[in-house]
C-alpha cells in the first residue's frame, strides 16, 4: 500500500558515520538486509560495501512513529562511501560511491528517491568530491538517467586492494560530474581510497 507522503511527514537527515549509533546501525542493518537480500551476509558482519563503510548516511525516515520508543522507521537510504577512481592517463580522483541507494516499498515513487539522491550529490559537492559514481542493476539505468546521471564511455572496473577484480553482480557503472570538470576517459579502475598522488 503507497503512502501519502510530503515533506512534512518524511525527515530527511545526512549522517556522517561517526555519528551512527549502535541502535541505528542494528536498525540500518535490518532495513538493508530486507531490501537488498543479496547482500544480507555482508552486512551480518559489518554495515560496508566491498570493506568500505560510509563515509556518510542520507537518510529518509517517519516524522511521527507511532511507537514513540523506538527509532522512526527508515524510509529510504543512500549511503556514501570514499573511493577513488584512476586511469591508465595517470589521472587519479576521490570519488563519492553511492550505494544501497533504497526506498521502502511502500514509500515509492513518491519523490523520496530523488530526493534522497539529490541531497546525496549536494553533500558530496560540499565535501569538494568532483564526481559521483554508481554501479545499478541495468533496468534501473534509465531511473538514473532520468536524474541526469551519466554512463561512462568506457569501462569500470572495481578492484580489490589494487589486484583483485571484485565481480559486480549489479554491473552498469554510472557518473555525476560535481565540478567543473570532465569525466576521464578510457577504461577506469575504482579503488578504496588511495592516498593523492
Ligand atoms: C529505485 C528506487 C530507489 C526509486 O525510489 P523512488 O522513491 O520510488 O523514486 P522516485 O519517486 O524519486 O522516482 C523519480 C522518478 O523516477 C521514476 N522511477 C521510479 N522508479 C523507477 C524505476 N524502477 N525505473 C524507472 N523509473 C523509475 C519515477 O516515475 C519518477 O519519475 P516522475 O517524477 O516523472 O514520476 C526504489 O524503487 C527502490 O528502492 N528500488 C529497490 C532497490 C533498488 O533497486 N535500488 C537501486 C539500486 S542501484
């Protein structure tokens, strides 16, 4: 059943990691477990994509739970993680790393995942990242594309501790240029951060 949602009803908050409590992490743990089943082993471990947790959370949650002792319900979520890309041009670039980009079911296409994305991006050009990137499912490219988000020319490719290929089970790469600056061209490998060069 799709809700009624505005504004008003929905709290929209950028939470830095540091700042995540144990009760929220449980609570994120649970949301994301449920709509991402694929990654439910991952995160019965620990909340992070491929070893890198967020750097921050954007999160949709209820205004008014109706149990006033338990956390708001989420309602959508987007979680930034640092990485860096790098060409074979010997370009090298901190990039924010969307993921677990999510709306409850419920709560969908009602606005609140392109909200979310856009607070996403506002936060991540205040951070003074140059791009956005993300890795979709590829029905879910036109979404994006419609949010203005870009597939690159060229490859992407993930990599583990700069040797191991990390297979993307969900696998079209996609861009949001922050700055004033052109994505790089040719094949792009994506690391975890890697100190500036
Ligand atoms: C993808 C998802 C986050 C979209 O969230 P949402 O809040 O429903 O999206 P919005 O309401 O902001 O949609 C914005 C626009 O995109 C369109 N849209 C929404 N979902 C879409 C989809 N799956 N495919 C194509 N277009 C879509 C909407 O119609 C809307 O356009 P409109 O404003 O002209 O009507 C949500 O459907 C979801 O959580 N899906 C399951 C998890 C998932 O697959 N996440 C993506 C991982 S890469």
């Amino acid at each position: 059943m799709a809700a009624e949602v505005d504004d008003r009803s929905i709290r929209y908050q950028i939470i830095p990691e540091e700042a995540i409590s144990p009760q929220l992490d449980r609570q994120l743990v649970a949301y994301l477990s449920e709509i991402f089943p694929e990654w439910r082993d991952v995160f019965a471990k620990r909340r992070a994509w491929h070893d890198a947790p967020p750097v921050w959370t954007t999160l949709a949650t209820e205004k008014s739970p109706k149990d006033k002792s338990a956390l708001p319900a989420i309602v959508g979520h987007v979680g930034v993680v640092e990485r860096t890309i790098s060409t074979c041009w010997n370009w090298r670039y901190r990039v924010a790393s969307f993921q677990g980009v999510s709306v409850a079911p419920a709560f969908r296409r009602l606005g609140i995942g392109r909200k979310l994305l856009d607070l996403s991006l506002r936060e991540a050009k205040r951070r003074n990242y140059p791009f956005a990137i993300l890795f979709c499912k590829e029905p879910m490219v036109p979404y994006y594309t419609s949010l203005g988000w870009r597939l690159p020319e060229d490859s992407m490719i993930m990599w583990r501790d700069r040797k191991l290929p990390i297979p993307m089970r969900s696998n079209c790469p996609m861009y949001r240029q922050l700055e004033d600056l052109t994505f790089p061209e040719g094949p792009i490998d994506v690391h975890n951060p890697l100190p500036p060069k």
